[in-house]
C-alpha cells in the first residue's frame, strides 16, 4: 500500500522518470514540447522550492558574481517551478536567448544548433522532492537555475552561439569524407573533443575570479548543492589552467564529483578556446583524440552526419 501510494504521489506530476506525459511523448518521438505548466504537482513544487532554498548561501560563496546577477536579473520564484515564458521574459531581452522546452535527450548536432540559434533546449522535468540529490538525468531545476542564468551574460551566451558554429564546422568537415568508415571514426572523435570540451568549460568550468579567487560558472557545479562546494574547497580535487590539449582527450564520468577541473581566465578567455578549437578541428587535430567517456551514440553519430548545414 505504501509502494503504490509513493508511485501514484510521483507519477501524476512531472517528476524525473515518472511522468505520462513526457513517456509519451518520447515514445511518439516528439522532442520539442510545449511546457504543460498545470501538470507539475504541489510535490514538483515543493522540490523547487527546496532545492532553490538551500543553494542560496552556497551560490553567494562560490559562483560567479555573473550568476547571481543573472538569477536576480531572471526574477525566478522561489517556491514554483518556473514557467519558460516568464524566464524568456527576462532573458530574451538580455541576450536574445530563449529556454525551449523538450522531452529528453536531445542529439548533439540538435542541441548545438540551437545554441546557435540562441534557444537552450530545457528539461520540465524535476527531481523528486525526497531524494534532491539523485538525478538521473538533467532536470528543471539543473537547466534553469543552473545554465540559464549565466545566459543573461552576454560574453557568456556569445560563447554559446560560437559553439554551434563549431558544430556547423564539424559537419561540414566530416560530410566531405567519402570513405564511409573513416567518415564514421573521424566524426565520433570529434564528437568527444566537443563534448569534453563542452563538458570541462560549460557544466564543468572554474574561473580566477578577483584576487585570484576562484570560483564556478559550469553549470553542473552550480546547480548541485554537494559539488559547489566541494569543487572549489575539497584538497582531492585537481584543479588546473585550462590546455585544449589535455581538455580533449580527457575522459569524464557522469556518476560522481568530477575530481579533475580546469580553470579559465575570463569569458573572453573562454570564447578565444573556442575559436582554438575550430582551428584545431580544420587542421585535423581533433581527427584521432584519445579513447573512453563519452560514448557517442548512434544518434549522436547521426545527426553530425545528417545535419543540414549553413554553407
Ligand atoms: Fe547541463
């Protein structure tokens, strides 16, 4: 009785893996959805509203001034899931940015695109409001207090939009490889050097901050409670200057607290990575990077290889 009470507590709303409604519409294979607002129970709110409370203090000691700038400037309530149209309110006019919501896991080539069109595909989902620290897969609450604030920074979002620039590169590169195979390994190399670099800057990244000090603007960081923390005082994390070289063939795991960060100067620092990056790709030095995490999957694979490109 008390399994079937907790099933039906977190299955009428839209908790993470538990919802009807977004099932369905993966299994129809929609993945641009309308935010269905009035499904979200009085439980996903309180979620919110716990998760939002307890970041407070962490995010005045450890994020970029940035940040909280942006929090402040979206206006986000406290105690409710927001709505996407209320945050786009405040953001579209920032930076031209806009959260758009979708059902799931949305193919590399797919989500670059977007940020190069300056949408940010967005989880509805949140986590359940009696296990805050498990997520199984991004929520709400990881996209939206977590990324979207920082798109408020126009340095920041101008970054993002150079990123599916890359992916457009990428694409480009790799659709004039004849040879099937070779096609198919070069693109799944360059898929990682992408993703790590995305990974190690965007969830992942540390930044000298004034003083010297340092603090988080990835977006994994700062939108879990444990890791803000941890990452900027804990002695077992590594903690280096950002090397494009190392940075793409470093393999990640998702599961744990990232033991090995990279710290950047600036935004402008960031950007100019970027740019290093695609010059590193048309020389062909993203062709072979090293083995492991992530995998690329056939989806992955797939929208690279199918993309329709900017020529
Ligand atoms: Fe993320």
């Amino acid at each position: 009785m008390a399994v079937r009470e907790d099933v039906d507590k977190f299955s009428s709303g839209l908790t993470t893996t538990q919802s009807p409604f977004i099932e369905e519409a993966r299994t129809s294979g929609k993945l641009y959805i309308e935010q269905p607002y009035k499904l979200y129970s009085e439980e996903n709110h309180d979620a919110w509203r716990k998760l939002f409370a307890r970041m407070q203090s962490r995010w005045d000691q450890y994020a970029k001034p940035h940040f909280r700038k942006g929090i402040e400037n979206l206006s986000l309530d406290p105690n409710r899931v927001p709505r996407l149209e209320d945050v786009n309110k405040f953001l579209k006019p920032l930076t031209g940015f806009r959260a758009k919501a979708v059902s799931g896991y949305v193919p590399a080539f797919l989500f670059f695109d977007c940020l190069r069109n300056r949408e940010f595909p967005t989880t509805v989902t949140i986590r359940r409001s009696d296990k805050l620290d498990y997520l199984p897969e991004p929520d709400i609450f990881h996209d939206i207090a977590g990324h979207v604030p920082m798109h408020t920074d126009k340095a920041f979002a101008d970054t993002l939009v150079r990123f599916g620039e890359v992916a457009h590169t990428a694409a480009d590169i790799v659709q004039g490889i004849k040879d099937e195979d070779e096609q198919a390994a070069v693109m799944t190399s360059i898929i990682k050097a992408v993703a790590r670099f995305f990974w190690f800057t965007i969830e992942f990244g540390l930044m000298r901050g004034e003083k010297g000090k340092i603090v988080a603007y990835g977006s994994g960081l700062l939108s879990s409670y444990g890791e803000l923390a941890h990452c900027i005082d804990s002695p077992e994390v590594q903690r280096y200057p950002i090397q494009i070289e190392w940075v793409i063939n470093q393999y990640f795991e998702i599961d744990h607290y990232q033991p090995l960060l990279f710290i950047v100067d600036s935004f402008d620092h960031l950007f100019s990575l970027v740019d290093t990056l695609e010059k590193w790709m048309k020389e062909g030095k993203l062709n072979n990077v090293s083995p492991g995490e992530p995998e690329v999957s056939a989806d992955d694979l797939k929208s690279f290889l199918h993309a329709e490109i900017a020529k």
